[in-house]
C-alpha cells in the first residue's frame, strides 16, 4: 500500500523581519509586532505491513516542526521632561537720589615716553608752520656755536680714511659708543681693505656681532674693501659717486668721509641733525635730503665746514628727543619751537 503524505502549507516570506504580501496583499500583524515565520503542521505517516514473525511492526514519519514566533518590541516611552523652573523677576534698582557719582581722578603718573621717531616726525610737523629765520639770525646761531667749540670733532674712533669710512658703515643704527666697542678689536686685526679681506666675514662678524644687523654690515665692510682694492688700488676715493656705489655707503656716509677726512663743507643729516633743523626751524623739511639742501642754502660759508657736527652734538646733547634741556641751550632765544621747556 503507498505511503500518503500530506504537503505542508506555505510559510511567508519576510523581509528585514516584515511579512512580504501575498497576491491577495494581506500581511499579519498582532499589537504592532510582526509574525517573522509560520509553523508547517506535522505530517504524519501510517506504514502497515504483513506480519513479520508473528508482530506487527509500525511507522511513525513525523514532516516537521514549528518555528518559534519573532517580533519587535514596543518602544520605551520617552522620559518625562523635568518641570520648568518658574522665572524668577530681576532686581529692582535702587531708586535714584538724583545726585551725580562723582568719579575719583586717576593718580598722576610720569608722561607716555616719546621714541626719536615720534618726536622727529613731531618736529617735522612742527617745522611746517614756523616763522623762518632771518639771515642775522643764522648767522648769529653759528657764532654762538664757533665760540663754544671752534673745532669740533666727530666721535668714532679712526685713524685714517678707510677706518673712518667703515666706522660711519658700522654705524647705521647704533651709538658711536658701541661703534669704538666694536672697531676696537677689529682694527686691531684688520685696518686696511687687503687685511680687512684677508680677515673674511665671518671673524668680521664676530668682531662687531654687539651690533645690530652685524651679520649684514660684516659682508659689507668685507665686499667695499674688496672693491676698493679692485677699482681704488686700496685707496678710499674722494668723490661722491663712487663713495656710494660701495656696498653700505649712502649719502650721510659719504658726506662724513667727504667732510672729516677730505675736509669737503658737506652736511651729513643724521636723526640728531633732522631733529635740530625741524624742531627750531632753521630748516625744517620732511627728508634729510631736504634738510640738507635747506641747510646748505642758508648757512654761512665760512660756517660749512664745522656746521653738521655743532647741530649733531646739540642735538644729541642738548636738544634731545625726548628730553631737550632748553635752560642749557645757546641758542634758545632764537629757537621758534613753541613747546620750549625751561
């Protein structure tokens, strides 16, 4: 007799745990979970046989069993939100009586210090608008400055033109002071241009590395005298223009060298210098190519020669930048600046 075995029934398919639908477009679902699979009944299977051995013998087939239910749990509910805080109402000011607050005055302290540029740039400013002076004036500014110092003399250390002309290289931005710290050893080891060669960079710089910008004012005290040894024979020539094609000589320097070693009536503005001429308006003017200029067409000839280094040291000494002692001044009679301290 044939075994009879009855088919399963179809399961769901399920896709990502939801029931696909059917041709009929229905899908199960039970209090918001989804049914993932459905159980297969167990089919069963009778099996009869003649008579073995005087027994009987029988089968059981069991088709299957059924799957476990799957679905998603209800989401938790979201926390409650702490209770509001009652706003509270802001402080009342105090009523006012109606009288000013009187504010204390900040204690006196010393006056903003003033660098050399700020008070150039003042003096120059200053200079604009200043009666200009006569020419008995000028003239009388200069007789003052002869009788007080016939010959004055510039403050770096030199002893002949070359020196000189690296001292004044050395210079730029710094004190004359630190200029003779430096130079002292350094001429010592070196005071020709073939020495100066021979000697090389870098123990030039280490010579006058107490200097600001040592490193650049070392290769040009070394490269000038390179260039007067190829183009001068060594020797420091006399003219403007070849002065200032070497390397770190403008027109102030080559008009010190021109005057102190040369004995040239040039007028070398420096910061003291443009200070001077803007601050009493002897010849005031916004560059020192115009101050120079100014100068030279006003002063005296037979002044020229001495003329830059009496306003140079006035000004470094007496007519400072920041501090100008007018109550030591010579020509402060004379001087149109009108914040004159005594």
């Amino acid at each position: 007799m044939p075994l009879k075995i009855t088919p399963p029934k179809p399961s769901v398919a399920t896709e990502d745990g939801v029931p696909k639908t059917g041709p009929a477009g229905t899908g199960a679902a039970k209090s918001g979970a989804v049914k993932s699979a459905v159980s297969a009944p167990a089919a069963k299977a009778k099996t009869g046989g003649g008579k073995t051995g005087g027994g009987k013998t029988g089968a059981k087939a069991t088709a299957g069993t059924g799957a476990p239910k799957g679905g998603a749990k209800a989401p938790a509910k979201l926390a409650a939100k702490p209770a509001a805080k009652p706003a509270t109402k802001p402080a009342t000011k105090p009523a006012s009586t109606g009288k000013r607050r009187q504010v204390a005055p900040p204690p006196p302290g010393p006056a903003p210090r003033r660098n050399k540029a700020v008070a150039n740039a003042a003096a120059a400013a200053h200079g604009k608008t200043l009666l200009a002076w006569s020419e008995e004036e000028i003239a009388e500014a200069f007789a003052r400055f002869e009788a007080q110092d016939p010959e004055p003399k510039g403050e770096l250390n030199h002893t002949d033109a070359f020196t000189l002309l690296v001292a004044v290289v050395l210079s730029a931005q710094a004190t004359d002071t630190g200029v003779n710290k430096a130079t002292t050893g350094l001429f010592a080891a070196a005071a020709t241009p073939a020495a100066m060669v021979t000697l090389g960079e870098e123990e030039v710089a280490r010579h006058i590395r107490t200097l600001g910008l040592y490193r650049g004012k070392a290769k040009n005290v070394v490269e000038l005298s390179r260039l007067l040894l190829e183009r001068h024979a060594g020797v420091v020539p006399r003219d403007r223009e070849a002065l200032e094609a070497l390397p770190g000589v403008g027109r102030k320097t080559a008009n010190v060298v021109l005057n102190i070693a040369f004995g040239a009536p040039t007028i070398a503005v420096d910061t003291h210098l443009f200070r001077v001429a803007n601050r009493t308006g002897l010849a005031p003017g916004p560059t020192p190519l115009a101050v120079e200029l100014g100068l030279e067409a006003r002063i005296p000839d037979h002044f020229k020669l001495h003329a830059h280094h009496w306003l140079i040291l006035h000004g470094r000494y007496i007519c400072k930048a920041t501090k100008p002692e007018c109550g030591r001044c010579i020509i402060a009679d004379l001087c149109r600046w009108p914040e004159k301290r005594f």
